[in-house]
C-alpha cells in the first residue's frame, strides 16, 4: 500500500574483470565481483590509481595524465592512435572508462519501517501513464505500467487507487511487452493522468523525473 513511502533510484556502474585492477582499493558498493560504483566513485577510483601510479602530469580541475600500458589497452581498441606514454584528460579517459562499465539501477524503497532493495541492469524505465481516447472523445482510458521495476505492485496500487481515489480500476497484461514479460497494466476509467501522477508521487514517493506521461486523446 502506500502511506509515506518514498523511492530513490541509484544508477551504479560494474566494472568486468579486466578494469577491476584500476578500482583495487576504491570505496565501492558491495564487494569482489559483485562490487559496483556511483558515478563519483568512479571518479575517485580513476583519480585514485592514476596517483597510485604516478600518472598525473599536470594538476589542477582540468588534469592530464600519461597512459600506462593498463589504461592503453583496456580502454582502447587497437585501430585507435592512443597508446601506453600518450597524454590523454582525465575527463576524457574517464568518459571512456564509463563507456566500458555495466549500468545498473538500485531502487530502495522505504515505507514505514519496511525497507525493500532491488537491484536491475540496465537503466530504469520511467513508469508511463497514458490517456487513451477509447471512442471519439466519450470514453477515455488511462494506463499505467512500469511498475514493476519501482518495487510497486499493480494490484496494489489498483486498490490504492480505488479505495483513496474511488477510481474504477483493473489489472492486466502490459500487452506492449512480449508474450516472456509478465509486466502488468493497471487501467483506470476516465482522463486521470494528473491526478494518478500525484498519487504516484506523494503515496507512493515516486520522484517525479521517474514518471512520464502521455496523452492521446483527440
């Protein structure tokens, strides 16, 4: 249900086995080959190995270092001019260095004094709510799916919203997804994007540049 929830979503990075060795030591979020990073740690571990091994040419915000033979290889193919004693930025070796890591998306949801923690690859969907016009401007549907990925139960939120919004809901199949996807769609009468946003928001602590809305009414 909901009551004061909130949601926050963390985009962490995981490096394969052959960049580990330029996070050894690094602050992390979890350990070994399950260890991944936020955005700044993995700045800081870049920073961090590059002092490490005495790389850094000049200082400052806008610091440059010389490639060592790790760096040169993992970050660059072989048809590319870069190579182990060439001078690169770091911003721009570390806009490489993120190209080659995996992206996951940690959701921690909190209500109450339940904490649930779940954790995908890939970045995260914003759920959608549509407005369909279902007969020229007489029946209009609204839906919302993607919520799976936020924790959030459909026939949950189906019953929130019938219960708290006195909206006749129901709960189906995404059919948008594939026949492999079990994501279900929650269908309310009426226009209601509006106020289905602010429910999603303030019930269930969804921030609002994870919701997306879409009208296609006439």
């Amino acid at each position: 249900g909901g009551g004061a929830a909130t949601i926050e979503v963390e985009t962490l990075f995981k490096p394969t086995s052959n960049l580990r060795p330029i996070f050894a030591g690094s602050a992390a979020t979890g350990e070994g080959r399950d260890a991944m990073y936020s955005a700044e740690q993995v700045r800081a571990a870049l920073g961090a190995y590059c002092t490490r091994e005495e790389l850094f040419t000049t200082e400052g915000s806008e610091r440059e270092l010389k490639l060592d033979q790790q760096l040169a290889s993992q970050l660059y193919g072989k048809k590319e001019p870069q190579a182990a004693g060439d001078t690169e930025a770091e911003d721009r070796l570390l806009e490489r260095l993120m190209g080659k890591l995996t992206v996951h998306s940690r959701v921690v949801r909190t209500f109450g004094a339940q904490r649930e923690e779940s954790l995908r690859k890939g970045r995260l969907e914003p759920i959608l709510v549509t407005a369909e016009d279902r007969h020229k401007g007489r029946k209009f549907t609204t839906k919302v799916t993607g919520l799976e990925a936020f924790g959030i139960v459909p026939n949950s939120l189906a019953s929130d919203l019938k219960s708290k919004l006195s909206m006749g809901a129901s709960v189906g199949k995404d059919l948008a997804k594939s026949k492999h996807d079990d994501s279900m769609e929650v269908a309310l009468q009426g226009n209601v994007i509006n106020e289905v946003v602010d429910f999603l928001r303030k019930e269930y602590g969804v921030p609002t540049k994870h919701i997306k809305t879409q009208s296609r009414c006439k």
